[in-house]
C-alpha cells in the first residue's frame, strides 16, 4: 500500500512525485500482489523500508513474543491515510537532504 500510493499522496499534498529520485515510474504497470494494484509508478524499495521502519511503533513484544497493536487491515488502512502525508512529506525532506542524493554528488565525493 505505501509503495503504490506514496507518488499520489506526495501529488496531493502539492508535490511533484516524477521528479523524486525514489519513485520509479514505466509505462508498464507495476504490479503489487498484495492490494492486486496496478500503477506506472512505485516507491523504491530502499525508501519503502526507511518508511515502513516508522511504523515499528505499531509493534508490541511481550513475553508470548511480538503482536501488532492494530490488528484489522481497516486499522492499517486508516492509520496510514491518517500519517501518510506527513510520512511522505517527511521522507521527501530527508531524500532532498541527502548528500548521497545524485543532484549533491561530485567527483570529490568518490
């Protein structure tokens, strides 16, 4: 879910997901398995994992080992359409800050 919907949620929120150097976009369609979405563009996978991180929070070990605290995908659904314009703006931040992101880059880097 945050994969297929990060490019429309940065969109709504007044940004320009195309020109984000970790969303990948084709013309064919990714396809993702578990929503059965089909969309032209992605979250890179390096980025989906620094995002689905904040979402750690959600997790509770106990002594019977590790539990979600939310449990229902309607839960889910509703929690990331809640935080997702932050997380996306806040993933956005930390992208454009980068000295690793291409733009910065300089041969005296390397």
């Amino acid at each position: 879910m945050i994969q297929s919907e990060f490019a429309e949620i940065r969109n709504r929120a007044g940004g320009k997901a195309g020109s984000l150097k970790i969303v990948d976009s084709r013309e064919r369609l990714f396809h993702f398995v578990f929503t059965d979405r089909r969309e032209t563009r992605r979250l890179q996978t390096g980025a989906l994992y620094a995002l689905v991180a904040g979402f750690r929070w959600m997790v509770e070990e106990t002594p019977e080992g590790t539990n979600w605290k939310i449990l229902h995908p309607e839960q889910w659904v509703h929690r990331f359409n809640e935080l997702g314009p932050e997380v996306v703006a806040e993933r956005f931040v930390i992208t454009e800050a980068s000295p690793c992101a291409p733009e910065r880059r300089t041969n005296d880097a390397y």
